[in-house]
C-alpha cells in the first residue's frame, strides 16, 4: 500500500510542477511555440536520468524513492503525450519548420539532457 501513496504524492507533486512550469514559461515565451512543454519534456528527461542512475548506485537507499520519483512525479510531469499532440496540431496547421524543431529539438535535446542527469548522478 505505501508505494501507492508514494506514486500518488509524487503525481500530485508532478501535476503541480508540470503546471507551473508550463504555465510560467509560456507565459514568459509566449504561445507561438509549445515552449512549456518543451522545457517539461527537457527537465523530466534530467530528473529521470539523475533519479535511475543515482538510485542505482545507490543501493542503501530505500527503493520506496523510485515510487516517489521517477514513477509518480516525472510520471505526472512528464508530457510526452502532449508533445505529439502539439507536433500533430502544429504540423496540421501548415507550420512545417515549427513543427520539425519542436519534435526534432525534443529528441535530441532530451536524449542529452538524460545523459546529462546520468553523468550528474555518477558524481555522487
């Protein structure tokens, strides 16, 4: 039963962040381009990098972390679901470059930022 409290706490933390986040940088950016998302998708690709590398070095931790962590809270933040919406709406309304940044930024620059928290984590 306490590993779903841990998955519930760590969504409910997710959702709040995944909120303020998008919502504080598209405000900022403007709404031209899904920069909220981009930025969620990007630190979500760090914080479950660090999270699976660091709780796997670090075995005398209690495994209870990978329920609060990567499981719930980068589970609520995380938007990868809205990211292809957002390339699929994008690319339907005839912005063929915007559309190819936004999706081709996204796996590239996400692929690096898990290894970044990878290497962030091995330090430790």
């Amino acid at each position: 039963m306490q590993k779903y409290l841990l998955i519930a706490v760590g969504g409910a933390l997710g959702s709040i962040a995944r909120y303020w986040v998008g919502s504080t940088v598209s405000g900022r950016m403007g709404a031209k381009f899904p920069y909220g998302t981009f930025v969620i998708n990007i630190t979500a690709c760090v914080i479950i990098g660090f999270t699976m590398t660091f709780l796997a070095r670090r075995t005398e931790l209690n495994p209870a972390w990978r329920f609060l962590v990567p499981i719930g809270f980068v589970g609520a933040y995380s938007t990868f679901s809205t990211y292809e919406w957002e390339t699929l709406s994008t690319l339907r309304s005839g912005a063929f470059l915007e559309a190819s940044l936004y999706a081709f930024g996204s796996l590239f620059l996400g692929l690096a930022a898990t290894w970044v928290g990878i290497v962030i984590a091995e330090y430790f």
